[in-house]
C-alpha cells in the first residue's frame, strides 16, 4: 500500500481531498494539520479509516516534519510515498508596521510549501515509477489585489517553486504542479467575504452575491471540485487502476478558477 501526504487536510480543499482519494485501492493517507480535532474528524469520516493516518504538526517547523517522516507512525519503508498535496495555508490581508502579517503568511504559504516539498522529497526517490507533487496556489497568483500583498506573494512565489522543481526532479519521474483556484466555498473564502461585506456595510449574502456575479460561471467553486483535480493529477497512483496515467504533465499550473482569469 502506497502513501499519499495531504497537508492542511482538516478542512476545505485538503479534507475534499483525502474524502476524494479515500477509497482508492492501495493508497493510505497522511493526514497533516494544525488543528488536531478537524483532522480527526476528517480521518472518522474516511471509508477504511483505520488504514489511514494523521499527524498534528505546523508546516513551518520543517525538523519536526522530518523527524516524523523518518519515524514509525510514517511507516515510509512500509508505505512507500508517492504522492504529496501541500495545500496549507492561510490568508487575508496584511498592512506594513508594527502587527503587519507579512512574515506569517509567507512562513506558512510559502516556507511551509518548500518544507513540506523537501522534506518528501528523499522518500519520492525511493519510490519506483512516477511520483506526483501538486501544489495549492491561487488565482491571485495572476494578478493583484490590494491589501493582501503578502498573500499575493506567498502564492505567486508557490509558481516560482513549482516550475524549478519541476525541472529538477522531473527527470527522476517526480511530475510537480499547482492548482490556482478562484473563490471555493471554504472557511478560508467564507471570512475574507465577510470581512468585505464589513467593509461596505452590507450582509454576507450580499458580498458573496457580489462577487459570484462578475465571475463568468456565476458562482464559486465547491472544495470537491478542487479535488477533483487534484485526484486528477494523482491518476494511476493507486492499485489497479486502469485510466490514464497522468506522466508527462509537469510544471504546470491549472486555473481552476470559474472564469476569473484566462490567461
């Protein structure tokens, strides 16, 4: 039974995720989050949860990440890994000065990301065949918004790291991509909506009223859409499966995003 990694599983896109690749024949999930109660309840809801794991930890303590991806409740030598989804992260905006979040945001959405990518990245390689690395990038990768510079940032550098590795580890049949969604109907999306709404004294309803209607689809994303995607990318991962593998797309970013940007 191969392994599959999932950080930021407890909720949204992560929780969509694992839900997605639960019942697929040879593969046992890790399930990496912060907040130890949503990831629990995450794991109770998978079909064969007994066969699935979970780790409380924060992305940002990259020797805590490595230490237990060497230990026993890994168990890498067992389950080889082959594919990682580093989707943690947070957002809203930031303001420079003294409670400026700047370095928060990019800690976790960006370092966060490049800890979880290396830390893999020696149990990818003991792995024959093709591996996959997909990443949580965003829309707001393709243009800005005021605001929230240091989200911005975090995930238009997530591209950056996607395409040089993409070129460094593609070669060892490692394919490495992100996904830039738009609005999803996540915790996440749910509070930056509220917090405009706020601003211009009007319902959350309306907000999100608001902002579904300049998308060209009309309407946000739902987090198992995402996965879908993601499951996508991960095609041919587990065992027995007869679709199409997916072994040459790599370095790419899928916009996924209800229309909001067409590049």
């Amino acid at each position: 039974m191969n392994s599959i990694l999932i950080t930021g599983a407890g909720s949204g896109i992560g929780a969509a995720t694992a839900r997605a690749l639960a019942d697929r024949e040879g593969i046992r999930l890790i399930l990496l989050g912060r907040r130890e109660k949503p990831l629990h309840d995450v794991l109770a809801s998978l079909p064969g949860h007994r066969e699935h794991v979970m780790v409380s930890m924060d992305v940002v303590d990259v020797q805590s990440l490595q230490n237990w991806l060497s230990g026993p409740e890994a168990n890498l030598e067992r389950h080889p890994l082959v594919g990682v989804f580093a989707n943690a992260g947070i957002g809203g905006p930031n303001a420079f000065g003294e409670n400026d979040r700047w370095q928060e945001i990019i800690q976790i959405n960006l370092t966060g990301t490049y800890n979880t990518l290396m830390s893999c990245k020696p149990y990818l390689d003991r792995t024959d065949g093709v591996k996959h690395a997909v990443v949580t990038s965003s829309v707001l990768a393709r243009f800005g918004v005021p605001g929230q510079s240091a989200y911005v940032t975090s995930k238009t550098g997530l591209l950056g790291l996607v395409r040089s590795l993409a070129v460094e580890w593609s070669p060892q049949g490692i394919m490495v991509n992100a996904i830039c969604p738009g609005w999803v109907d996540t915790e996440m999306a749910q509070n930056s909506i509220q917090a405009l709404a706020d601003m211009q004294g009007i319902s959350y309803e309306q907000s999100k009223a608001q902002q579904e209607e300049i998308l060209p689809a009309n309407r946000m994303s739902t987090p198992e859409e995402m996965a879908q995607w993601v499951s996508f990318l991960f095609s041919g991962l587990g065992d027995g499966e007869h679709g199409p593998r997916v072994e040459t797309l790599t370095g790419q970013a899928l916009d996924v995003n209800s229309g909001s940007w067409m590049g």
